[in-house]
C-alpha cells in the first residue's frame, strides 16, 4: 500500500508518496499547477502494483482542479478536513510548517487512517450549482 500526500497552495502542490513504516517511496517535491505536470503524477501515481490512497486537504477552491484529474484518472481520492488534519499535526513533537512537511504529516496521516478512509465523490452537478447559486445570494443580499 502507497499513501500519497498532497499539500495545496495557490500556485503548486507539493507531493509525498510513503508506505508504511515510514519508507520514503518518493520523497516531497513540488509540482505546478499545470496540465502537464498533472498528467505526469497521475501516470506515476498509477505505475505502483499496489493499493494507492491519494490524500488532500479542502483548501479553498485550489484543490478542485487537482481532484478532478485524480478522480477522471480513476485514482482513489480522499479529502481531509484541515481542522481534523491540525488536530493530527498537533500530537508531532515538531511544530515546524512548511509545504513539504505537510506533505509527509498527510501521507502519515493516510497510513495510520487507511482503513477508515472515506473516497472523495463529488456532488452531482445539480448540487454544485445551487450551492453556487445560494453563496452567491449570501454575498448579494447578506
């Protein structure tokens, strides 16, 4: 089994691919937030012979673009709330914050989870839209 995990930011993901125990499968690196450098983690990502979890938090919308590839790629995606994340991270002995340690917290996060992982769907089409539509309503008339 390979744990993926991804941090978001706006102009990059960094990513960490583990197996348990802590084996480093690939160490985090950073890739941008393009077509083709998104196309080339998806085809590493289904290179592995084994069972992969890919692993994100929500962060805003930056993460949708990200988990459309994934999921129409067929990879089994899994979105973590921050907050459950930060209560994770919270119990590290090191508080230190940077992308690429991040990155290794959620593929940790994914091992000690794997089993009670819940696969990301997105919501029908419909639903999207009246959420967009009721957000936009609260910020028109409050």
């Amino acid at each position: 089994m390979i744990s993926v995990g991804i941090d978001i930011s706006k102009h990059k993901i960094t990513v960490c691919m583990l197996r348990p125990y802590g084996e480093v499968v690939k160490a985090p690196h950073s890739i941008d937030h393009t077509e083709q450098a998104l196309n080339a983690l998806i085809e590493r990502i289904k290179s592995f012979d084994e069972d992969v979890k890919v692993v994100l938090e929500t962060t805003g919308g930056y993460h949708q673009v990200v988990v459309t590839k994934l999921l129409s790629a067929g990879i089994l995606t899994v979105i973590v709330n921050p907050y459950i994340m930060k209560k994770y991270c919270a119990a590290a002995l090191r508080k230190a914050k940077t992308d690429k340690i991040d990155s290794i917290r959620i593929a940790s996060y994914v091992i000690d989870h794997w089993f009670s992982m819940t696969v990301y769907y997105p919501p029908d089409e419909f639903y999207a839209e009246l959420k967009l539509l009721s957000r936009q309503y609260t910020v028109m008339f409050g």
